[in-house]
C-alpha cells in the first residue's frame, strides 16, 4: 500500500512588495525585448557586460543583485520618460 504523496514544503506566501517586484519584473522584461538593444544599453548603465544584464532581467535567472535591480529601475523609469533628466544631478 502506498502512502499519499506529502508535500516537502508548503508554499510560499508572497507579501505585496514581492508581488509588486516580480509585477514590475514582468514588464521590465517587456520593455527590454520590445527594441533592439535595450539590453546593451542598460549593460553600459549598470557598467556591465550585456551578457550579464540578458541574464538577470532577461533569462530566467532569479537571482538578481538588489543593486542591478534599482539602477535597471531608474534606467528603465528615465528611458520611458517618466523621471526628467534633471533629477541625475546634472
């Protein structure tokens, strides 16, 4: 007789803030597959290689360093025009 199959883990709960990251995530990959060369020019934002940028924001990599992740989110907010230029302090 076999026994009913139980669960290692349970699943996860997400709060709202990683509900509303992996929301944002989704449309940032978006925008980046949207045009061509989205992904060099946020490599040369984050002064990295565009292999590296491909993987965490495009690619199914889940682990994406927090600081990528805020300057991806500047770059991406000043490159649909929703920050003016002014606010870079220049």
């Amino acid at each position: 007789m076999s026994s009913p199959a139980i669960p290692l883990s349970l699943p996860r709960r997400t709060n709202p803030r990683e509900q509303r990251y992996q929301q944002w995530l989704v449309e940032f990959r978006k925008f980046l597959k949207a045009k061509r060369g989205r992904s060099s020019e946020l490599a040369k934002f984050l002064c990295c290689r565009r292999q590296n940028a491909h993987r965490w924001f495009v690619g199914l990599h889940t682990a994406i360093p927090a600081w990528a992740a805020v300057y991806a989110n500047v770059w991406y907010q000043k490159a649909k025009g929703l920050v003016p230029s002014q606010a870079d302090g220049k």
